[in-house]
C-alpha cells in the first residue's frame, strides 16, 4: 500500500477527482437497480453520496486508514447503516454475493501493475456481477508528449487555501519506466502559514501503470468483456483523439 494513501487528511483535501464524475457515477447507480460494489472506494468520495441517494452500496479499499476516515464520514452524513465498508484487495475479494454494478473511480485501476494483476481483479469482478450486470471504470490517456515533458521533473500540481488561512502545496516528481509502462510518483504535501512558512512537510509515493486505449479493450475482451459504452469526459462526449480521459462501460460477454 503506497504512503500517500496513509495521510487521509490531506488525500481529501486534494483529491476531487475528475470534472463531473461523482455525478456520472451516481447516476450509473442509480440507473442500476440493483447493488453496488465500489471498489478502491477510499474515503467514501462517490460511496457515501451513493448512500446518500439510497442506493445500497458496498465499499471495499485496501487501505483500513482510507476505509477509518470512510466510517467517520459516513457517521456524520448519517448514512453508516445504509452502506458496507470492506477492507480487502480488488486482485482477490470473494464477498459471497453479486452486484448491479461494480465502479472503479479516479483511474483506481492504474494501481494494479502487471497484467496478471490487472486480469485477476477483472477475474473477481465478472465473477461478482449479477446478470446484466455491469463494469464501470475511468482512466486517463497516456500522451507521448506529456510522458517526456513531465519526465524527472518536480511540478506543483494545486494549491489549497485553508479555513485557517494556510495553503497546502502539493508537488509531484514523477519518473517513468516506459518498458513497464509505470509512472513511479513522488508526491510532496506542503502545509504553509499565512506568512509563507512551511508548518509541515510529507513526502510519500505511489505507482500506476498507465495504459493505452486499444491495450485496454483487448485486456477486457481477453477477460470475458465487450465493451458496451466509452467516453471521452463524463459529460458523455464521444471518445477521440483529443481525449485526455477514457470512461469505460463493459459487460461480460
């Protein structure tokens, strides 16, 4: 489990997601009619407003400190009862029963980094789809151009203004290892004062294994899925080449 997913704080304060894809999300839930398994579900982003919606949804993260701030959110939201937090690994669950759907938000899928991995946890998943069922997932499109710009460079990626009047600076040094298709990124938090002092400095990393479109379509095919929708944003626009994000809906075949 990588550093960065430890410090729950900070992963809410800067990780939002892509434009609009709580509300595609949501939307594919309730559209389902049925159960939904939300896995790399972390803090509960999409799961708790699933909830919320009422549907019944069940969360499953490897991270118990991710799953720790889930529970806590889910409590103050009032929505604990109505919602199942599962520690356990997308590569090998057996949860003993099927779903509706079954969503991998934020790019979550890029964590599993060799192909054997990749084909366990689609493996697991068609195993836990109830008939008619269906995969939901989002990755983003690996770009030459920004593979070699970004290469062995630090790069402030956002900054956050506090309530107190603090702004968090969040930096990322990414190398990439093109043979394996891995980015290897070194991310660096920065809490500062209103006086521009740094108050706390952490530093943890994490690993995805980015993946090209075509490559993903005959990875799901090889697994017993057709591909039955894909998009380019979560606005629904078609998927071309000018598409920075792909949205992926399958079926098994």
């Amino acid at each position: 489990m990588s550093d960065m997913y430890r410090w729950a704080d900070y992963y809410d304060l800067t990780q939002r997601g892509v434009a609009g894809d709580v509300e595609f999300y949501l939307d594919m839930a309730r559209q389902s009619g049925g159960e939904v398994l939300d896995l790399a579900c972390g803090t509960g982003r999409i799961t708790i407003p699933a909830a919320e919606g009422g549907v019944s949804v069940t969360g499953l993260d490897l991270s118990t400190e991710m799953l720790a701030r889930a529970q806590e959110k889910a409590e103050q939201q009032g929505v604990s009862d109505r919602l199942q937090l599962i520690q356990g690994d997308m590569r090998s669950f057996d949860l003993q029963k099927s779903f509706a759907l079954i969503m991998i938000p934020f790019r979550s899928f890029l964590h599993l980094l060799h192909i054997q991995e990749q084909m366990k946890a689609l493996s697991c998943i068609r195993k836990h789809l109830a008939p008619g069922g269906k995969l939901v997932f989002n990755v983003f499109v690996p770009k030459i151009s920004h593979l070699y710009e970004e290469s062995e460079k630090m790069s402030l990626r956002s900054t956050y203004r506090l309530e107190t009047g603090e702004e968090v600076a969040m930096w990322d040094y990414t190398r990439y290892d093109h043979f394996q298709q891995l980015s290897e990124v070194t991310r660096t938090y920065e809490r500062i004062s209103p006086e521009g002092i740094v108050q706390e400095k952490v530093v943890g990393r994490f690993t995805l294994r980015y993946i090209f479109p075509a490559e993903l379509h005959h990875l799901l095919r090889l697994n017993g899925f057709k591909v039955t929708q894909r998009f380019g944003s979560f606005a629904k626009t078609p998927f071309d080449s000018t598409s920075s994000e792909l949205i992926i809906v399958a079926e098994p075949m």
